[in-house]
C-alpha cells in the first residue's frame, strides 16, 4: 500500500466514521418502514368482504388470516419492501470500503507507540496543523514538544505502518 493511501485514511478516518453511523441510522429508519409496510399490507390482505352474488367460493381458503399468515410466512412482501431492501443493499456496499479502512486505522494505532499514536490522532486524524499540535501537546502533558520532534514521531508511525503492511497490499 503507497503512502499517500495510507496518509488518506488516516485523514478520512473521522469523516468515515461518521458517515457509516449516518448511513446505518439511515438503514434502521429502512428497516423500520419495512416492517411497518409488512404490517399494513398483511391488514389490507387480512381484508374480506363477503360475496353477496350466491356464487361458490372456488378453491381458496376460507380462512384469510390463515392464508395471508402463510404468504407471509413463505417469505411474501410487498413490491415496495423489495425496493426498500435492494436501497439497503446499496447502502451496505456503500459503507464497506469505509468499515474496511476505518479497521485498518484502528489496527495501525493499536500497533504504534503512544508518542506515535498522539501525533497521528492529532495532525493526520484530527487535522490539526504543526502550531495546534504543538499546543495540544502542551496543553495535554504539561510539557514542550517541538514541531520537528512532533514530525519525526509521525514519519516514524507512517513508517512502522508502512512496515505493517508491506506484502500486504
């Protein structure tokens, strides 16, 4: 994996995660009209009259609650439920490659010192520029940590997970 495409997901990290908790929130609001269409359809089947020309009923069930239980048993949904899952299906396909990258984020942090992992969070994840960092830092451990020390700890994390996934990918 090239450099720049490991220095691209660590900066859309922040940004992947919350467009995959946005666009499962969209999944669930899907799956609950699913459900909600499923059950005013199953009513509406539910639905009968009664024949008042004296004509045979013919060779459906007598029972319409037990027929239309059994065509949603065997799986039958209205026309608009299959549109409404094939938009779930385009929906996962879309978050995947976000998932994907966002694992391999977290497996890289996991694997780098603190230093390395701070000036990673901080400058690439969090896209604060060289002057933040250096009063973040500050800020957060009471010390002075110059810009190039800051630096040489991130080329040292681009470094090591350059290292992580060489024969990777």
């Amino acid at each position: 994996m090239k450099r720049e495409t490991i220095e691209k997901m660590l900066r859309d990290y922040r940004g992947n995660e919350a467009r995959c908790r946005a666009i499962e929130a969209q999944i669930q609001d899907i799956e609950r009209e699913i459900e909600q269409a499923r059950s005013e359809a199953a009513s509406a089947l539910i639905l009968h009259t009664q024949r008042l020309d004296d004509m045979p009923k013919g060779n459906r069930v007598g029972d319409p609650t037990a027929s239309v239980g059994g065509r949603l048993a065997d799986g039958w949904e209205p026309e608009e439920c299959r549109f409404m899952r094939s938009r779930i299906n385009q929906l996962r396909a879309q978050i995947a490659p976000m998932e994907t990258a966002n694992r391999y984020v977290d497996i890289w942090l996991d694997g780098l010192r603190s230093r390395e992992r701070w000036a990673v969070l901080h400058h690439l994840i969090e896209g604060e520029s060289w002057p933040e960092t250096e009063n973040s830092y500050q800020a957060e451990f009471g010390e002075y940590l110059s810009r190039y020390a800051l630096k040489r700890s991130l080329r040292a994390a681009l470094e090591k997970i350059d290292g992580m996934m060489q024969d990777i990918g």
